[in-house]
C-alpha cells in the first residue's frame, strides 16, 4: 500500500513546529500503524534526515506511551484501539494521513510527536491511592466486595493514562483520567476512608496542572482507546460535591 | 582468581529459612534509616515495589525509568495472573506444593531456598495488592476468583480479566506515587542507567543519561537496586517492549557482576505469528486461553498445505484429521503443559509439515469445544479482551475461526547472579524480578513472573538489604569522588563515538540481524554447530555495527536512535554471553534444548515408560549448577564460575508431564 503523510514536525519546546510531508510506500498490508512509521523512517534515516520523533513501548495496547493523532482524532478513527494496535488494513491505498501530537497546555511538546504528560503523574501523587503500607494488609478474602463492584471498579481501573481524553476535550480537560481513578478506589472498601480527601486533592491537581474543566461534550469517551465510561465523571461530580460540602461543615 | 559465589542461603530445614534469616538479619533504627539512600533502576513490579516500600521504612529513595512515567513499565503487559498459595480453592494446594511445581517447572535448575522463600511470601502479595484496591476478579458471594496455570494441577492464579500485571503495576504505581508524594521517593523518568559505578569494589552509584535534554550525571548512594527486566530483546522480535533492554545489567556485568545462566530464555507457546520482515514486535496470547482453548493441527501434512494456501479451512478438517497432540502426548497435564514443552511441541509439528499458518509455522489454538459447552457469553467474559486484541492485530474472529498461534521469545531466567539476600558479588548491588537469575531455574510457569517481582519488591529486598546498608557509614562516597567523573567521561565518550559513526546502515538493521541469527541458532533448539556460527558471526556484526552505523542527531536532546543505538551495541556484545553460556551447558533442561542430548528410543528411561523420545535430557552429573560469567574484555570469553545446586528437600527426577 502507499500513503502520504502529513507529519508535525517540531525540533524542541521552544522552536515553533511545521507539517512536512513524507511518502509512505510498499507497506505491507498487515503493518501496524507504528510499524508503518517504523518503515518511514527508515527511509528517512537511509536518505540521511532525522527520523520522526513518536512516543510508544509495549506496542500491545496496554502501556499507554503511544500517542498521536491521526487525522484530527486522538489513536485514529477505529473506536476502542490504541495508536499501536491501528492496522494499515483500516486505510485505502492512495490515503493522504494527516499525523499530529496530542494537543494541550498541559502537554507540552518535547519533540515531533513526543508530549510530555507528566501532569498526568501529578494528579496521581495528589491522592489517587490507598494509603497502606506493604504488610498492613488483612487477609485478601477479609472483606468480601460483590462482583458487580468489583467488575465497576475493574473497568475503570483500565484506564491507560495515554492522554487521548485531553487531546480531545475542546477545553484540554482530564475529568475523564481523574475521574476513573477516583472511581475506581472511592468505590471499594479499601478506598472509601480517603474518598473526599482524593476527590479535592485530584480535582485541585488537574487545575493546577492547567487542564480545563468539562463541558460535557463526551469526546473523551469517544476517543478513549479502554471506553472508559463518562458516568465516572458525573461519580467524581457527585464525590467532589459532597466531600466539598462535608469540608465546609467540617 | 574465581568470583566468590557464596549463596548466603542460611541453615535450618527449608520451611524455616527464611523465619529464621529475618530473624538474624540486621536491623536499622527508624531514624538511622533516614541517612541512607538507595537507588532503585526500573520502575516495575520489582522495581516500583523495591521503591515505594524502601521509603515506607525511611530510607531515602531515587527511582529512574525510561519511561514517561513510572506507569508504563513493562510488567503492564502481563496478562494471565500471577500464583499464590492461598488454596482458597481447597484443591489441596499448599506452600509446598507451589515451592515443589516451581521447582519441577524450572527442571531442577533453580536454588531450593529461594524458591520456598517465594512460595511463602506469594500469600501476603495478594492481601498487599487486595488492600491497595487492585480489582481481582471475583466470584458471586464477594470473595476472589481463581484459574489454573500450566505446569499445575490446582487452580492458585488470581487475575484480573487478562489485564492481571496491568492491575498490579498500577497498584505499585499508587504506592509508589503516595510516597513520591511526601517526598521519600525522587522519581527520574525518561531517564536511562548508562553505567553502574564501583568504588572500591561497592556499587555506589550509576550515572543516567535525561534523555529530553541529553545531560548525562552522575548519581551517588549507599546502594543500587537494579530492577531492568529481561533481556528478550536480543533476538530482536519478542512479546517485550520495545524499549526493553540489557544495559543496565550488562553496565553492571561489564563492571564486575556475574551474569548467570543466559542460556535459560523462555519462548512462549502462544503467540501471534509472525508475518512478515516489517514486523516490529510479537504479541502474547495469554497462557490462560489454553484453560479453555484447544491446541491442534492436522494429521497429515497434505491437509496442512490446503489449509496454508487458503483452499479449505479450519472448520472443514473432521474430527479424526485432528491431531491435539499436547493432549495426546502429556494427558494429565494436556493443553496446560509447561511452556518449554508446549513451544517445543509446536515446533515439531511444524517441522513435519502440519504447520497451519502460510509461513508454516503456526498451530490452531481452538475455542469451538469450549464455546459449545459454556456458551459464547461466559468465554467472552474470561478472555473477551484478548480475543479483541487477537482480532485487531490478525483481521480474523476468534469466536468463529480457530486462533492461530506460535511460540515467541517472552521472558528470560537468567539474569545477574545474586545470593539469598538478592545481593549481586559485587557488594551493594542487588538485583530483583526478572534481572535476576534465582527463582525460575531453567524455564518459569505461568504466573510466576508477578509473583516473584513484587516478592523481591515488596518483602524481600526491603528486609535483606540491611544487611549490607547495616555496615555502611551512611554517605560515606558522594558523586565527588574520581570514580564518578572517570564513568561520566567514558560515557560521555561513547555517546560521542555512536553520534559521529557517521555510517551507512540504521540502529534497526543491525538489531535485526542479531536477533535473527541469536533465533536461529540459539533459539528453540541449538547445536554446537549453529553456536559456534553465531560465536563467529556476532563479533563481525558488532564490528561493523561500531564502523557502519547511523545515529542521526546528537546527544544534546530527544534522540531515539541514539538511544535504541547503545542498548543494541550492549545486545551485540551480550549475545556472545548468551551463546558462550548455551554452548559450554552440554545437556537440555527447560528452555535450554540442545539437540545434542535428547531422549532417544534406546533410553532406559523411554523403553520402561517415563518419558518419550525426543524430550530433553539432562545431564545432573555435570550440570546440577548455576553457570556465572564474569567479564574479561570485549570480545574475550567470558570466564565461568559454577554455583552447585543443592538439592536437600526435592529429589532430582526426569521431568513428566504425561
């Protein structure tokens, strides 16, 4: 198959960035999307220029380094997929792909394609964990959780921490991130005695880190390669709105 | 001189070790604690553990990972689960029976002592992970849900849906994050370990490269923890990330530390096959599928052809022109055979032609049965996510068209050699979870992989590395020592030569050729003959690697070729290691298959029914040992030590399955 790419191409944080086109050629049909990039850049690399610059690891849909948006959509159009796991075989021979970084204040660009999401790390050190020490624990089966809040909290628990929420939040905002962590512990057992503190103390990290507030607009769900639910958001509203209330009569 | 390989392994009967070694293990008063630090390189089960938990008691604590974020190391990919004895089941599972299983699963290969101390402390992992909120799958009435690994007769693996070591690692993420928090943990990331340096013969430091900036420092402390993974990124294609490396193992092992027992590589039965030379990784299909999954190819080699050029399909080979040969050869273990044996399988049967996938080399793994006895519904549930990826990667639906798999190189037992208290020989560095040698012997099962990194890092490293920090004169060598700046200039150097090579070829093509020819010949099955090929071969490789190669850029700033460019100039020279070690261990055991010393139907051992032809044979005469190499020079063979391997509780025995 042959492409043609429209890649942003941008040396550092401080110098300003540009789109350069590149062709894709004979890519093998089974290529990946990444792998498809890989063959590019090789090319580049043989011509003697500086290959594109992409964040990626396990390249199984699970680590979350890999970014990218492809043709205005954050991990392309396939619903459900990370930027690793898009297949060359969901694009027509001749496809013209238009390849940027995921955008947002609190991402700034390091190089190409490459975005620092360290933010992210951030409002995870404000409160999303439980706070016991390594061999406080009671016996695992000490506290019997239903299934169904297990299987709840399970899927919320998938989130990635790949970004693409932000990237396609018209306001940059992470509600959807923050929230399915603090859905994800405020629900069980083990959470529940450091639930209002978490909802304030992540809510307050997400702003601080300069992400925007939600609209409700349901892109993030829409884009989010695990379909983390937007129902966490309105969880988090609703832990956020009561532990702000129990502070205040506190 | 030969290395000093003292085990520490304490006395007593075995199920008291490691009561009895904690017991006589040094302690630091709380406050004391403060003045030391540690220094903890990877930020996975092993590492982020070792991290978060050494801060917990006090210790000041700098963890380093490549990655942009501790979140993403590795150990996130796991799928199935991960093993303890908690025998919630009642199926008569016990700490002796999992410490025995991992034992006979390594093929006798591994040390007794640290198997049972790992055995002991799987209970406590799944209460530690339970109560930091990690969401296990559960049964109806609320309480954990169990399945069954290879290599086993219990059902003693806890998961979450095939996401286990995602759950996990971000359940060592938090508890790291929470004391990154209050200030005990310094976390670096995107940053990578260039070399460990050695003061008067202590590990007191590693210099790392920031590689947003390029600045490459210098970084002092009373220890180092090494906690790197594997090295499965040698043979270029294999089920890590792509990032995986050697480096910070093979810095250690260039500077004194001994690398044991190389040759013991897993390849995993079940795996997407590969398809083509653009192919940049192999993805796993977990072990769990083979619960339920079916492994089968045709009887005769003319339906395999049919089947390979497309002219009839999986569905259209009856039942009696199937040959599930797991379940034919090992009925009592059937599709759940230890993976040495099962990748082997598959192997052969592609060997002889009954080959299903069009590079002939691929069995069908089957859900049809499965699905027609517990319906749709209940398979998707248990392995719904791993049937997406599969679809996702392959265009094909499991649910109506048998999986195709094949064996791919996923983990590595071997690693740098460590005593009882997780100490390298070199004092100061210690080494957990897959970097180091100790706990799988010659081929892992299943699930074992997450147990062992979060019992070295959460309840065996915090305890014994004070015994080493116990005599120490806490930051007693600081980055102003001469030892520092003399690390910092060769790397600096290196990072210079890499940069102004100036060559024709790029970082991946000699990364390729490696990787193919380690797989060709220090693959599956290997030969003195294909070993000593590639002992001839990888030095020329290297050389013109050094002369040849193009690093685009320079080191002031994100580079990624130069980074993949040092870790693939460190596999160049690791590869030999790995040959050396394969070729000079004269028997087959585990992962290691020589085809020099297998069963053959003139065996004793085959006529009276113990084993078949074919299955590998070991040699415990001469090689009941831990093989430790210590570094001579680049290019020079690396110099053996032998660690003997005692068995006082296990009797040594041909390894059955059947």
């Amino acid at each position: 198959m042959n492409f043609t790419l429209k890649v942003w191409r941008q040396n550092d944080g401080d110098s300003k960035g540009h789109i350069e086109e590149y062709p894709a050629e004979n890519i093998p049909i089974e290529a990946s999307f990444l792998e498809m990039l890989d063959i590019v850049n090789e090319k580049i690399i043989g011509d003697g220029g500086s290959p594109i610059h992409f964040d990626h690891d396990c390249r199984e849909g699970i680590c979350g380094m890999c970014s990218l948006t492809i043709n205005g959509v954050p991990h392309g159009r396939e619903n459900g997929t990370t930027t690793c796991q898009l297949h060359m075989r969901h694009f027509d021979d001749g496809d013209t792909i238009w390849i940027e970084p995921f955008r947002a204040g609190a991402f700034p660009v390091i190089r190409d394609l490459v975005v620092d999401r360290s933010a992210f790390d951030r409002i995870i050190a404000a409160g999303g964990y439980v706070s016991v020490r390594t061999g406080a624990a009671p016996d695992a089966n000490a506290i019997p959780i239903t299934k169904e809040d297990a299987d709840h909290a399970f899927d919320s628990a998938t989130c990635i921490g790949c970004g693409a929420c932000v990237a396609a939040c018209k306001n940059s905002s992470a509600m959807l991130f923050v929230s399915a962590k603090a859905s994800h512990l405020n629900h069980l057992p083990q959470g529940a005695p450091e639930k209002d503190r978490r909802a304030l103390n992540m809510v307050q990290a997400m702003d601080e880190a300069g992400f925007g507030n939600c609209s409700n607009h349901y892109e993030c769900e829409a884009v989010c390669p695990k379909s983390i639910s937007a129902d966490n958001v309105a969880k988090l509203n609703r832990d956020y709105a009561a532990a702000a209330v129990r502070k205040a009569l506190a | 001189m030969s290395l000093n390989l003292q085990s520490a392994v304490p006395s007593g009967p075995i199920d008291q070790k490691w009561t009895k070694h904690k017991m006589e293990s040094r302690l630091i008063n709380p406050t004391n604690k403060r003045k030391y630090s540690v220094i903890v390189v990877g930020s996975g089960l092993a590492g982020g553990a070792a991290a978060a938990t050494l801060s917990e008691l006090g210790y000041g604590v700098k963890c380093f990972c490549y990655q942009d974020s501790p979140r993403r190391a590795h150990s996130i990919a796991a799928q199935g689960g991960i093993n303890a004895a908690k025998n919630y089941q009642n199926d008569g599972d016990s700490v002796s029976r999992l410490f025995y299983d991992t034992i006979k699963g390594g093929d006798f290969r591994s040390r007794e002592a640290n198997v049972h101390r790992l055995a002991e402390v799987s209970v406590g992992i799944i209460d530690q992970c339970v109560s930091q909120g990690v969401p296990f799958a559960r049964e109806y009435g609320g309480l954990l849900d169990n399945r069954s690994f290879g290599g086993t007769q219990v059902k003693r693996t806890f998961y979450a849906r095939g996401q286990t070591g995602q759950q996990l690692l971000l359940g060592c993420y938090q508890a790291l994050s929470k004391e990154i928090s209050n200030g005990g943990v310094q976390m670096f990331s995107r940053t990578e370990m260039l070399d460990l340096v050695v003061v008067d013969g202590h590990a007191k430091g590693i210099i790392v490269r920031n590689m947003v900036t390029g600045e490459v420092s210098a970084h002092a402390a009373d220890a180092v923890v090494l906690a790197t993974g594997g090295y499965g990124n040698v043979f270029y294609l294999s089920t890590n990330a792509k990032g995986c490396n050697v480096m910070a193992a093979f810095r250690a092992h260039k500077r004194g530390a001994a690398f044991a027992n190389p040759c013991y590589t897993q390849i995993h039965p079940t795996c997407i096959p590969v398809s083509g030379d653009y192919q940049s990784k192999l993805t796993l299909m977990s072990e769990s599928l083979r619960n339920d999954g079916r492994i089968w190819v045709p009887t005769r080699s003319e339906l395999a052809e049919k089947i390979r050029s497309g002219e009839i399909s999986a569905g259209d080979i009856s039942e009696e022109d199937r040959d599930y040969y797991l379940e034919r050869k090992y009925p009592s273990f059937g599709n759940l055979s230890p993976r040495d044996i099962a990748s082997r399988s598959a192997k052969e049967v592609c060997d002889e032609g009954r080959g299903i996938a069009p590079t002939g080399l691929g069995v069908f793994l089957d859900f049809r049965d499965a699905i027609d006895r517990d319906g749709r519904d209940s398979i998707s549930a248990r392995y719904g996510n791993l049937f997406e990826m599969y679809e996702k990667i392959k265009g094909e639906n499991p649910y109506s068209t048998p999986m195709q798999i094949f064996p791919a190189v996923h983990y590595t037992m071997g690693g740098l050699w460590v005593d009882y208290n997780l100490m390298s020989n070199l004092p100061g560095l210690h080494v957990a979870g897959e970097a180091n040698f100790s706990d799988h012997g010659a081929n892992r099962l299943g699930a074992s992989a997450l147990m062992q990194g979060l019992a070295d890092g959460y309840f065996v490293l915090p305890s014994t590395i004070a015994n080493y920090l116990a005599e120490q004169e806490p930051g007693s060598v600081t980055e102003s020592h001469p030892e520092f700046s003399r690390c910092l200039e060769e790397t600096n150097t290196r990072i210079g030569n890499l940069v102004s090579a100036n060559g024709k070829r790029s970082v991946d093509s000699f990364h390729r050729e490696l990787g193919l020819l380690i797989w060709d010949k220090c693959g599956m099955a290997r030969s003195s003959e294909g070993l000593e090929y590639a002992l001839k071969r990888i030095p020329e490789i290297r050389e013109e690697f050094w002369e040849n190669v193009r690093v685009p850029g320079s080191g002031a700033q994100l580079n990624q070729e130069l980074e993949k460019a040092g870790r693939v100039a460190d596999f160049l020279e690791f590869g030999e290691v790995l040959c050396h070690d394969a070729l000079s261990r004269e028997e087959s055991c585990g992962g290691h298959f020589r085809l020099e010393h297998q069963f053959g139907e003139d065996d004793p051992e085959v006529i009276d029914g113990r084993t078949q032809a074919g299955e590998a044979k070991r040699n415990d005469e001469d090689f009941c040992h831990v093989s430790a190499w210590e570094h001579t020079g680049v290019g020079t063979k690396p110099k053996l030590t032998r660690e003997p391997l005692v068995f006082e509780n296990v009797k040594l025995s041909i390894r059955s399955y059947k």
